[in-house]
C-alpha cells in the first residue's frame, strides 16, 4: 500500500469495494509500478481529467496511456507560468478538452442532470420488485448506496445490485457516489 499513511483507507476501500493491481499481496511500491498503474486506471476509464501536472508529472502518463486506448483526455487549464500548471496547459495545447467546471466533464460522459433529461420511458425495462422502492426512494431525494440501504432496511450489497440495475436500464444516474433519478419519472 503506498502512501502508508492511507492503509486505513485502503482497508475501507477492499472490505467494501475493489483495489485493483497486477502484483500480488505484500509487493512494495517501486517507481517503475506506477506506469503500470496508470495504464490501468486509463484502461478502465471513460474520460481522463488530468487537474494539475508539472510538464513531466505522473498524470501525463495516465493520459498518455488514455490516449493510445482512444480514451478522450480533458484538462483543467491553469496560471501561464506554474509549474504545477505546466503538464495540463501541454496538454491542452495538444488537443485535450478543456475543463472548467463540472458540467463539462458530464457532457464528455453523455450524462445529463435529472432537470434537463429526456429519456423515453417506453424504451426502459420498467423496474419489478425491490427496485420500485429503490427507485421511489432516490425520486424524493438524491442518496448513496448506503443513504438506499438504511432508507429502505436493505443491506448495502441489495442497495447497490438494486441501483446498478436501474442504472443500466436508465432509471438512475450516478455522480461522486450519489444517485439520482433521470427522465421522465416512473409513474
């Protein structure tokens, strides 16, 4: 695990989600494994937003790596002049989007907010059993998986089996771990 100081974290993160390596249990971290790394979180993502990079930083590599797998790059724009700004203004002027608010990386994901949404409900599979509550649930309020899981007395593994199912039929969104309803509402 590096840094050390976020074992406790990364605890938290494999009891109930996914830590993601190719070298096995107990490998210390050596600098010629973060290539690697970053080959892997560009290889699982949609969009790659680099924030601040010096003009060698290790996130270049991150899109570097997104770029060979036709995973588009974006970039926030920073100060002329930082050094911290320097790999993320290169980047731009190589032909990254550029970021400056959060809408715009939801644009490059195609994911629109539940007020301007329009989705054609006869085209969703209509949610059956406990997702109808976990639906209703998120309709009243936006909530994370484990707001669904104590709202409705689910465990957290139903709530997010639940989600995920009306996420991949259209019902629910997903942003920074908050789910939200989209389109026109199940009636």
């Amino acid at each position: 695990m590096y840094p050390r100081e976020h074992a406790d974290l990364w605890h938290a993160v494999g009891n109930c989600g996914l830590l993601l390596t190719e070298a096995p249990p107990g490998v210390p971290p050596e600098a010629h494994r973060f290539p690697l790394r970053n080959r892997i979180v560009a290889a699982l993502s949609e969009v790659v937003v680099v924030v601040e990079s010096r003009e060698r930083g290790g996130s270049l590599i991150t899109a570097a790596q997104a770029i060979e797998r036709d995973v588009q790059v974006m970039a926030v724009p920073g100060p002329v002049g930082k050094r911290a700004s320097a790999g993320t203004n290169a980047l731009l002027c190589d032909g990254a989007t550029p970021v400056t608010c959060a809408d715009d990386v939801l644009t490059a994901l195609s994911f629109q907010h539940s007020r301007s949404a329009v989705v054609a409900s006869d085209l969703r599979a209509r949610p059956a059993g406990a997702d109808v509550a976990v639906y209703r649930v998120v309709h009243a309020d936006p909530r994370t998986i484990d707001g669904v899981s104590l709202a409705l007395g689910l465990s957290l593994v139903e709530a997010a089996m639940s989600l995920a199912r009306l996420q991949s039929a259209g019902w629910v969104a997903q942003a920074d771990g908050w789910f939200e309803c989209v389109g026109s509402p199940l009636r």
